[in-house]
C-alpha cells in the first residue's frame, strides 16, 4: 500500500460520513487534539515530538486495534493531512478494511468553518493544532 492506493474524502463528506456510522481517528498528538478535535473523535497519536524530534509511536496500531475493529468504517485525520496519509497505509497494510484519509486534516475542517459554536475563532484553532516538520 502507498500513499496514492489511501481513499481521500473531502472535510464536507467527512462531515456528512461521521453522521452515518464511520468513526474519526485523529492522528495529531495529545496536545494537539486537547486544544481542539472533532467531537467524538477517537486520538491515537500516529506521531509524537520528543528531544530528538519527531518520533513514530511504537504502539500506534496496538493502540487503534483497542478502540476500533478492522471492519469499522474509519476516517483518519491529522493537521493537515500528512500524518494522516501516512497512519492510513498502516491501517490498511495492518487488515484495516474500510479507511479514508480526510483531505487537508483538521486544519481544512477548521476552514471549512465546521467548528461548533462556540469554539474559538477559526485562526486560534488552527494556530493550536499546526505541527510542521
């Protein structure tokens, strides 16, 4: 599996898929998915930052297979898409059946102004959930 064999949805048909039985995976780190996340999202950081940088989390698949089974329909999301791309290959290489990447992360999301309201403004939220290499 590669990137480009990874299912994309747009953050609006994620939207509309969340509604109907499909879970979200948010890939960002713990700090990332405190400050803000989609509500009912599951967290499993596929990576976190430690002294010596970015780091793959050794248990990342452990981790889902705990809260989501193999034929679960699951939509996977990070920032801004690249974490995300890449926990997708796992899941699917790992016997996971039905997994999308949402295009653009929570980043799109929060521009596509589908934050409740209530949330902070759209530019803090994005600010809190940036991780650039």
């Amino acid at each position: 599996c590669t990137p480009e064999d990874v299912a994309t949805v747009s953050v609006i048909a994620a939207k509309d898929l969340l509604g109907s039985n499909h879970c979200y995976l948010d890939v960002r780190t713990p700090e990332e998915f405190s400050k803000s996340h989609i509500h009912h999202a599951f967290n499993v950081p596929y990576m976190f930052i430690t002294q010596e940088g970015k780091v793959k989390n050794p248990e990342f698949l452990k981790e889902v297979s705990l809260i989501l089974k193999k034929d679960d329909h699951i939509i996977v999301g990070c920032n801004s898409g690249g974490r995300g791309i890449r926990a997708c290959v796992d899941l699917i290489e790992a016997g996971y059946e039905n997994v999308s990447n949402m295009e653009g992360g929570y980043s799109a999301w929060v521009d596509a102004g589908l934050t409740p309201a209530g949330d902070k403004p759209a530019e803090e939220l994005k600010t809190f959930c940036k991780f650039r290499p």
